[in-house]
C-alpha cells in the first residue's frame, strides 16, 4: 500500500529538490555500483511530481504578478 504525504513547500525549497533531483538523474545509466546509491528508480516518480509543481507554482507566480498580486506590491489606493 502506498501513503502519500503533502507538504507546503516555499518556491525556493522546492527548487531545491527540483535542482537536487535532477543532478542526481545524471547517475541514472550508470552501472558503476555506487552510482546505483545515487540514483534509484523511485526517483522518476519523484522528479515528474517535482517538476509538475514546479510549472504550476511558476504558473500561479506569473498569475499573481500580472493581477498585481505578488509580495512586495501593491497596486495604487482609488482615491474618491
């Protein structure tokens, strides 16, 4: 039975273990046998569901700054 297990992760630790995991895909052909350390095959899994969130946090980020949502800005006060 596999469990799954959320997170809230901010954009920078989730590029982190984007960058982590993808660096490590590099050992994926090797047969040298600590390469096999570095890279296992549930890591495939793991690098979609990463870059998945990945597109979709970048996508909400280019959402939230063309709305004039995103940190650091406000848009102007009405004034009457």
């Amino acid at each position: 039975m596999v469990r799954s297990v959320s997170v809230q992760l901010t954009p920078q630790e989730l590029r982190l273990l984007l960058n982590t995991i993808r660096a490590r895909r590099i050992y994926q052909p090797c047969r040298h046998t600590l390469a096999r350390e570095i890279w296992q095959p549930w890591m495939v899994a793991l690098l979609e569901k990463l870059m998945e969130a990945s597109a979709t946090q970048q996508e909400a980020s280019h959402t939230d700054q063309r709305c004039g949502t995103d940190q650091g800005h406000h848009p102007p006060a009405q004034t009457p």
